[in-house]
C-alpha cells in the first residue's frame, strides 16, 4: 500500500531585486544539496498530503528533477515522499 508523507527541509534562499525567493541548497538528514536550476515556479498543493495554497518549485539536484515546496503560511519548506506499508 502506498502512502505520502510531507517531509520537512531546510533550504537556503535568497531574494532577487524582483523579489523572487529562489531556492539554491537544499539540507536534508546533515547532507547538503546544490540546487543548479529553478525550472519553474507555480502556485500548485500537492493533493498527497495537507498544505495551505504553498509554492511549488520544479529545480534540478544533482542532475536529477525534483519538486520542493514553500508554504508562506508557515515559512517552511517541504516535499512530499512516497513511503510503502506492508499489510
């Protein structure tokens, strides 16, 4: 059986002069990830797990495309895992 968690994160940013957030590492169990591109930016709540209308960034860790997320409602950064329960 599938099941979705929402896994915190720590993540460094920054604000551009436009006032942008941009995302640039993620840190996550004590290891450090670069984030080499932001792809896009869109408003979107993952339907997995609860949030408040967060900001859902499509970026590129270690050549690998992955989506974190930023709730203004609560300043924090997530993503959203899949976990398996046995039965």
């Amino acid at each position: 059986m599938k099941k979705y968690e929402r896994k915190q994160l720590e993540v460094l940013a920054s604000f551009g002069t436009d006032g942008a957030l941009k995302p640039f590492k993620l840190i996550y169990k004590d290891r450090s990830f670069e984030i080499t591109k932001v792809k896009r930016v869109r408003r979107h709540c993952p339907q997995e797990v609860g949030c408040i209308a967060p900001l859902e960034y499509t970026v590129i860790v270690d050549g690998v495309e992955r989506k974190i997320y930023f709730e203004q409602d609560s300043n924090t950064w997530f993503s959203v895992k899949e976990v398996y329960i046995e039965q």
